[in-house]
C-alpha cells in the first residue's frame, strides 16, 4: 500500500522527532517510527493530513484531532499507550505517543490457520474489560466506540494488549447521550449506534463482537437494525463448535440488541469472563 505526503527517512521533525521509518496509515493519517533526541527514547507519531480535504472535511479533522490530544491527555492506563503531547508543523498535525512492539489481533488472526484458543481470547477478553471499566469510570464516561481487532495491539512477550487509536472516542454526557455521529465499524457497532446513541453499553457489543470474531475466525455479520439476529444466524460455539457454551452464553448477552440487555457494566462482563477463566 502506498500513501500520499509520507516524509521522507531522516525528516527532523519539531526539531526534536528523527523519522525512522512509516509504520501505518490510512485515510488522511499516517504513523512513523521516530527518535526522540531529547530523550533518547523511540516514539510512534501519529501525522494527520488535511491538505487534500475540502473545507467540511478539515474541519471535522481539526475537531477530531483535538478531541483525541485532549481525550489522550487525560488518559493513564497500562493498556493504553502514553500520550507525550502534540504539536503543528507546515500544515500538518502530529500527535506522539508511546512505541509499543507486536501486531495488531486481526493482522495475527488472519495469519494463522485456526482461531484463538478460548482461554487466550477469554484472558484478552479480562484485559480489555479492565481498559473499558477505567475509561467508562470518568465523569461523564469516555465511550470509545471503535472495539474491534483492528485496533488492538499485542505483545506476545509480556501477554499483554493495548487499545490504539482513540480518534472515534467522545466524552458523552448524560443528558446528551443521543444525536452523536455514528460511527464505528460494521459488524462491531451496536444497533443504536446508528440511530445516534451511545453509552457504556455501545462499547460491551463492541468487544462481544471482537471476541467473537476471534473466537470463530470471521467477520461479525452485520445489520444495522438486528445486530448478530442469532435467530437467522449461527451462535458462536455453532461456529466453532470448539468453544464452550459457557462463552457462547457470556458472549451472546454481550451482543445483545436491547442494550438493558448486555451486561450493565465492562465490571460486570468482566467478573463474568473471570468465573469461566477458573473453570478453564
């Protein structure tokens, strides 16, 4: 894949960030490897492109962009690589963050021959309840929106996951948790989430969905009114009939259309996938 506007190897950058390397992109951004002289450290920076956007586009990129300094800023979780500041330079925004080691889970799925083992998938399922219980816990609650493997990076040699790229994250309010834009991915969002509402609840479907695809080697199957329709659609361990139906039935709730019906709480799902991982 190549990409528009990439800097060149060795491009200094805010006269302290030494390019090493395009690591990623897409869209209108892009992520280089980078060496922090000042500190001597690597760094991942995050450039967004706005110069071949028209005039609604910019400035639906500006406003992303500075919600996702200010959301990132205020964030401190293991799970969720460090935030190290921003800064403008000739037309274009960067964003530094942490360099994390690994592949994302859906680039790892896709090259392997079989599924994750349930065990794996149930312990990443723990990981990442944890991440979304720490963001759900702020005042109003930091609904990130955008859960799918894609978007999860893993280090084999700690067993560890971090939760990359909160450009589609909000702050909701309580008395304002209807008429955002929808956005997310197909097969991962919730139905609501097309009808312009969001909530804690939105991010359970999100990582039921996630789970399940990495449970059962497939893409979430997508309708915008019916979700996963587990009345025209196979369940999770008719899938794979590997699993059990213990994480079938955790699952199941998790992805459940009526929001009242998934589980209350990422605490509570993760207490939930605790009790099944004692029984593995």
């Amino acid at each position: 894949m190549t990409f528009d506007n990439v800097l060149p190897l060795g491009t200094m950058l805010a006269k302290r960030y030494k390019i090493l390397n395009l690591i990623g992109g897409g869209g209108i951004g892009l992520v280089y490897l980078a060496k922090d002289k000042r500190e001597n450290v690597l760094r991942a920076i995050k450039q967004m492109n706005v110069e071949q956007v028209d005039l609604k586009e910019y400035t639906k990129a500006i406003s992303d962009f500075r919600r996702e300094a200010e959301l990132l800023s205020k964030i401190d979780h293991p799970l969720i690589p460090t935030f190290h500041g921003y800064f403008i330079e000739d037309g274009f925004y960067y964003l530094v963050m942490e360099y994390l080691t690994g592949k994302d889970l859906l680039e790892i799925l896709e090259n392997s021959v079989a599924p994750f083992a349930e065990k794996q998938v149930v312990k990443w399922g723990i990981q990442l309840c944890d991440v979304l219980g720490y963001i759900h816990s702020y005042n109003p609650p930091i609904i990130y929106r955008d859960m799918k493997p894609a978007n999860i990076l893993y280090d084999e040699a700690l067993d560890r996951l971090y939760l990359v790229d909160f450009g589609t994250a909000r702050f909701i309010a309580a008395l304002s948790a209807s008429g955002v834009t929808a956005v997310g991915t197909l097969g991962y969002a919730p139905p609501e989430l097309f009808d312009g509402k969001v909530s804690p609840e939105t991010d359970i479907y999100s990582l039921g969905a996630t789970l399940i695809h990495l449970l059962v080697g497939r893409c979430p199957p997508f309708h915008p009114s019916f979700g996963f329709n587990f009345i025209s659609n196979r369940r999770p361990y008719q899938l794979n009939p590997r699993i059990s139906r213990a994480i079938d039935e955790i699952l199941v709730k998790a992805v459940s259309i009526d929001p009242q019906d998934r589980y209350s709480s990422a605490d509570e799902m993760k207490i939930a996938l605790e009790r099944h991982l004692a029984t593995l």
